[in-house]
C-alpha cells in the first residue's frame, strides 16, 4: 500500500435522559417542530440553565464501561460559533476540564484504539430545508450528548465501522443511549490524513462532518483516502478543511476551513457549577453496571460452549441476550439453543430494529422447554422447528403443538421395517454405499425422515442403516 490511512473519530450520542441536560423539556424525538422548548433550551436572555444530574451519570457509566478514568469535578464551558440551530451563540460543552479521559476498545483484529476523552455537550436544533425557506426546529437542542473522541489510531474503514458498532453495542446495553444512527441518535465526524507507511508524523488531515450511517462512514473514509492519494501523488497539498458527505454521489465536498480551538473563544460557563461526583458515586456506578457486551460473548463461548458466531449476534442485543439465557437455562443446551435462535428465529425477526425491540410471541420459557425435549431425545430437531411454527404465529406452549405421536417417536421394530424399505426403494444409494461411499448413507437416513416427517431420530436411523446394510 503507497499510502497509510490514519483516522480519528469524534462520535457524538444523545443520552436516553427523560429531560434536557439544562431544563425540563422532554427528549422525546420528533414531535410537532418547536413544541419541546423551553426559555432555557432556546438560550433566552436571563434564563438559568440547571445541569441535569442523570446526563452526568450516564456520561460516566459510558467512560466506565469504555475503561476511561472518570474525574471527580468537570467544568461546562461555553463553546462559541454562530449558527441558526444554536440560539445562544454558543454551546455549552466542556473543554480543558472533560468528565472522562483515556479508555480504549481493543478491535477483532488484536489492535488497540485509544480514547482521549469523553466529555458533556448540548445538542442543538435541527435546520429544515424547504423550497423556498430555511426553517428550525429547537425539539432536538439540548438534548444532552456526549462526545467520544478517539486517538487516531484507525488505519482503515474497516476497523472505524468495527469501533462503531462496539461503542452502538456497548452503549446500548449499559442502557445510557439507544444510538439509532438512523434517528440521529448517534453520529460520527471522521478525520482523515494519509502518510507514507512507516512514517511516524501525521499528515494535514480533513474531517468529514456529521455521517449517520455505518455506510456512510465507510465510503467517507474511501473516498477521501482517494482524493487526497490523488492530490498527494500530483505533488500537491492537502488542505486542512471541513467537509460534508453526499450519500447521493458518494462524495465528500468542501464546507469550510477548518476551524480551531482558539475560534471557538472558550470560557467556563458562569452560570452552571462543576459536575460533582464522589470517589463514592463513581465506584456506586461501577457496580451498576450490567454485564458487557464483551465479557458475555466470552461467557458465552468459553463457558456455555456457544459458537463465536452465534455468540456476537445474540450479544448484540441486550433483550436477545436476556431472552437466550433463560431459554438456554430451560433447554439445558446452550449451543443448541444459540443455534435454533440464530437460524430460525432470525430468519423471521429480521430487522435491526425488531432484534433491538426483540418480543417473539413464543417466550423464553416456551422456547426453552421445546428445545428440552429435542435435548432428551422425545422430539427430534424437524419436530420442533415445526411446532415453533405454530408457537411463533399464535404464542402457547410447545405442548400444544406437539401430538402424543409426536412424543412417542418411532418403535424399534417401526424402525428397523422403514430403513429395509428405505434400502430396497433406493437401489443406487444403497450400492454406492456398500461399495464404500460413505457420503450415499444419507441419501437413505434422509428418504427415512422424511417418511417419517422428521419424528425419527436422524442418528437412530443412521446406526440401524449401518446394522443392515453390509449384512444384506
Ligand atoms: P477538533 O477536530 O475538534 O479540532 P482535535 O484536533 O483534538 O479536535 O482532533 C479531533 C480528532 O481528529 C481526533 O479523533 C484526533 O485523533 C483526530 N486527528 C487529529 N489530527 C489528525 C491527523 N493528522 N490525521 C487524522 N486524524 C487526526
Ligand atoms: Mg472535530
Ligand atoms: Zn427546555
């Protein structure tokens, strides 16, 4: 590769709070334009802001479960630029005094991605662009955000998108934010320079504002490692800018240059006193914390002996993971009922947003006590996938789809009858495999089940086909 991709991510998400960072308004999404504000989320002169307690602990729940040291006293502080969506001519945020600092997540790839900080922020409103008029609503301003900013220690798309679906993971089991990308609720600015590999200095970098999808930071991050290998092998500079992308053309354009620290004129906030919290608060939210994410799928895997892949998809969704873990209890089969849920039920519930909401009609409990009787051998696996059918269109227990002949299975002499039938029916596989195929067998145990529409026990038919076949 002729050029390396150094990139650093600024993601910002909106914290699930009932209320405001600074007022009481609710931070209900959408809503009538305008109907969610309040003197003080829309900055009126004299109003007083109070920062609201729960948004300060959410803030740290995430810098704890993102390994960050969380400090004792953080200072708001006025950020200003001039903009319709922010009212007040400035955000309040925090600056040289952040809630958090340091943390990392270790990528798939074995690769560590350092944070620097997390820290406290306002959002703002949202510009609505019609025909002929500039329109804003204010709903969405000051709803409390919090802003993750990573080293830049990303050297490819790949590796962004993977540290964005971990934080989206993690974040969403601690149960601090819902981060629905779509919603705007959780959103990336991607900086990006390219340097020669080996080269230890940084380039002049470019940072591509404000992408709501995984998609769109992956082709913001393509198309400008394109842009600037291209200017860089014309000999020419790249400059410092601040881009948008188009998901449209799929290409990113010039909004400004870039602007730094010193434009923003930052001051602590007079009107708001330092967030407080305690060594003892700190270490009370330390124990609330749930189990993560990551500490599940090794549970999962190393422990119940789920395969790995499985085991990210259940522990992707906090309710999936729950709902696993009691069914699992009750089937006592883990792996299997990894596996029925994975292929069978997420074929079915398959939207992002339905595993998110995750409420099959069939409960944990239904479920696990249907994959118990494929665990004892009273039903076989065919057996059940049918009854879960019917457990999935109208809810109930398995024991109302599952017939007594169902239950009874197939006597042995039944068994021994349908495989020397199975055998003189089917000639040709029954030849290859007594000329040693061993690959034909199948081909029999399968014309046994599906005479017995799947109550037989696969395994059962295959050692009686071995007892008759070589004897014939
Ligand atoms: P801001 O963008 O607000 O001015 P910083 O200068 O602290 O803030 O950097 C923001 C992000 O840009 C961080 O994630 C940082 O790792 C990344 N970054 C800084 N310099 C570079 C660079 N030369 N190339 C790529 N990423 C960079
Ligand atoms: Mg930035
Ligand atoms: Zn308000």
């Amino acid at each position: 590769m002729k050029w390396e991709s150094v990139i650093g991510l600024e993601t910002h998400v909106e914290l699930s709070t009932r209320t405001k960072i600074f007022c009481g308004c609710t931070t209900d999404f959408g809503g009538e334009p305008n109907t969610h504000c309040c003197p003080v989320c829309t900055g009126q002169p004299g109003s007083l802001p109070v920062l609201n307690r729960t948004a300060v602990e959410y803030a740290a729940l995430a810098g704890l479960a993102l390994g960050c040291e969380i400090h004792t006293r953080s200072i708001m502080a006025r950020k200003h630029y001039v903009y319709p969506d922010l009212p007040k001519a400035y955000q309040t945020s925090q600056f040289d005094r952040p809630l958090c600092t340091g943390g990392g997540v270790t990528l798939s790839n074995g690769r560590r991605i350092d944070l620097t900080r997390i820290h406290i922020e306002e959002d703002a409103g949202k510009l609505v662009h019609t025909n002929s008029e500039l329109m804003i609503d204010y709903n969405r301003g000051g709803v409390p955000l919090i802003e993750i900013v990573t080293e830049p220690d990303f050297r490819s798309a790949a590796e962004a998108v993977e540290y964005m679906e971990r934080l989206q993971t993690t974040l969403r089991a601690i149960g601090v934010s819902d981060c629905r990308m779509q919603e705007g609720s959780m959103r990336c600015d991607v900086n990006i320079s390219l340097r020669r590999p080996g080269d230890t200095a940084l380039g002049v970098r470019s940072e591509v504002k404000n992408l709501n999808s995984f998609t769109a930071v992956a082709a913001a991050i393509e198309y400008e490692y394109g842009r600037q290998a291209e200017l860089l092998e014309a000999g020419e500079l790249v400059m410092q800018d601040t881009r948008a992308y188009d998901a449209n053309t799929g290409a990113t354009v010039s909004m400004r240059d870039k602007e730094n620290a010193d434009d923003y004129r930052y001051f602590p906030e007079p009107d708001i006193v330092p967030a407080e919290l305690t060594r003892g608060d700190i270490e009370r939210l330390r124990e609330s914390l749930p189990e993560l994410p990551e500490s599940k799928l090794r549970r999962y895997t190393e422990e119940l002996g789920v395969a790995e892949s499985d085991a990210r998809l259940l522990t992707k969704y906090r309710l999936v993971s729950e709902y696993f873990e009691c069914a699992a209890r009750v089937s006592g089969s883990a792996g299997a009922t990894a596996s029925f849920i994975v292929t069978q039920m997420f074929a079915h519930i398959s939207t992002e947003s339905e595993r998110e909401r995750w409420s099959p009609k069939a409960d944990a409990e239904a479920l696990g006590e249907l994959l118990g009787l494929v665990r004892t051998g009273k039903i076989s696996r065919e057996t059940a996938k049918r009854a879960y059918a019917q457990m999935a269109e109208s809810g109930g227990r398995a024991s109302d789809f599952i017939s007594e002949a169902d239950m009874e299975g197939i006597s042995a002499e039944d068994l021994a009858r349908l495989c020397g039938q199975a055998v003189e029916e089917n000639p040709k596989p029954a030849a290859d495999f007594r000329a040693g195929r061993e690959k034909a067998l199948q081909a029999l145990v399968g014309a046994v089940m599906r005479q017995t529409r799947g109550r037989a026990d696969a395994k059962a038919v295959e050692a009686q086909l071995r007892d008759i076949l070589p004897g014939d």
